[in-house]
C-alpha cells in the first residue's frame, strides 16, 4: 500500500491530492488484488503517467476520433450513434474508453456507466476503474513478471511516452524498495 508522501515521490506534482487520492487508490489496489510492490509500482507508474499525475480524470481530446472507423469498432462503438466517442472518451485514471468498456466496467463496478459515463470522474470512481481494467486485462501477472512493456501494450495499445511511463515505474520501484527486495 502506497503512503500520501510516497505517492507525492513518484508523482510530484500530484501535492495535496495525494491525501485525498492514496487512501482510495489504496482501496481499489486491494479490491482488484494489486496486492505486492511490484504490482503496486507498475499501476501506479501506469496511472500517473495515463492521468498526469492525477491532474487529469476525462481525456483531454474530443473523442470525436472513436466515432468512426476500425476504433471505434473496436471499443464498441456504433456508427449510428455519432456521440458514442465523444460521450464514452477516456475517462478515470487509466482513460476508460468506448462503449464497450463502459458497460464492461460498470457491471464490475454496480454502476450505470452507459447512463451517465462522467461517473469515472470522481476520484474514487477514477481509482476502481483504473483498478477493474488493470484486473480486467491480466495485467498484475505481469507486473509479476515486470513486464512493463506489454503491461504498456495493453494499456496504451502501443508504447506512446514509454520513456515517461518507465521514469515514474523506476520511481515508484525505487519508493516501494523494501518491500520488493
């Protein structure tokens, strides 16, 4: 489990929302069995990077961009409705996105994320859906392996700021030392 000053050590711009924030990542860490260090350090690394240090709960983009096309397939998002990508963008702290993970993530979660997808915006929802899509995606095993560029892969679909995501994972590593060694 992860302290407000451990978290403001990985993620310094993430000041005095590191009080309100590490109690409910704490929560959804253990609700979705990110249970070791080095599971721990991987998802954080992950969500800091994903959410800015916690500055950021909605994707920054329209989403306008999930509306068509192979992508929006993909998540589940349908041609005639040309809001889907714009009313199911990224959203908490992993950028839960597109139809189909809303309504995957909501079932987890006991909520209608379909009815009102700006749910994911309290912190509290931020932290369980970047904890049910972590669970969701077989992505603490490998944290177990330290696969860090597959867990990337699966969240990014790609390794978009990889040298990013790797600087707050050696941190985060680094603060959780003890525990891993």
């Amino acid at each position: 489990m992860i302290t407000a000053a451990e978290l403001r050590k990985i993620c310094p711009y993430a000041k005095a929302k590191a009080d309100l924030l590490a109690p409910l990542l704490n929560a959804a860490m253990l609700e979705f069995g990110i249970d070791n260090p080095l599971r721990e350090a991987a998802f954080i690394a992950q969500v800091a990077h994903e959410s800015g240090e916690f500055r950021y709960v909605r994707e920054l983009a329209s989403g306008a961009e999930y509306d068509v096309g192979a992508k929006a397939i993909q998540l589940g998002n349908t041609p005639e409705d040309d809001d889907d990508g714009e009313r199911y963008k990224g959203r908490g702290f992993i950028q839960v996105t597109g139809t189909d993970n809303y309504r995957d993530c909501g079932l987890v979660l006991g909520l209608d994320l379909l009815g009102d997808p700006t749910l994911l915006e309290q912190p509290a929802l931020a932290c369980r859906s970047a904890g049910w899509f972590w669970k969701s995606r077989g992505l603490n095993e490998l944290a177990d392996k330290e696969d860090f560029l597959r867990i990337t892969k699966k969240i990014n679909g790609g390794t978009t700021h990889y040298k990013e995501r790797v600087a707050y994972y050696e941190r985060a590593k680094e603060v959780f030392s003890a525990e891993i060694a």
